[in-house]
C-alpha cells in the first residue's frame, strides 16, 4: 500500500523513509523512496525494463506566501 500525498511539507517529509511507497498529486503510479534526506528524498518506478527516477526537493515557503 502506498501513502498519497497532495503536498510536500516539512512535516512530511520528516516521516518519510526508504523503502516507503509515495504517490504525490496527480501521479500515475506510487514510487518507492529510495534515499532521504533532510530537504529531498529520491524515488524510483519501474515500467517494464525502464527505471524511472524522481527527487523531490523541499524549499520553506517565500515571505510573499505566507501571507
């Protein structure tokens, strides 16, 4: 089972582990994290024979956003 998540916060991020299965807005398919760090974590999907790797950066919001 994976974890759905519509937004990356700090809060999340602080939860998630290698190993977990994430799936992130509008995705097709769950990744699975392979490395975590303090602001990204990287994640791999394999289609067929091809592996498909994606890092999701965290960043604090700007002044401007929070409002």
């Amino acid at each position: 089972m994976y974890k759905h998540y519509e937004n990356i916060t700090r809060e999340i991020l602080d939860t998630i582990k290698i190993g977990d299965l994430v799936r992130v807005n509008d995705w097709m398919s769950p990744m699975l994290v392979k490395a975590v760090s303090k602001n990204f974590f990287v994640m791999t999907c394999k289609k067929g024979k091809d592996t498909y790797y994606s890092c999701l950066l965290y960043t604090s919001p700007s002044p401007r956003d929070r409002g």
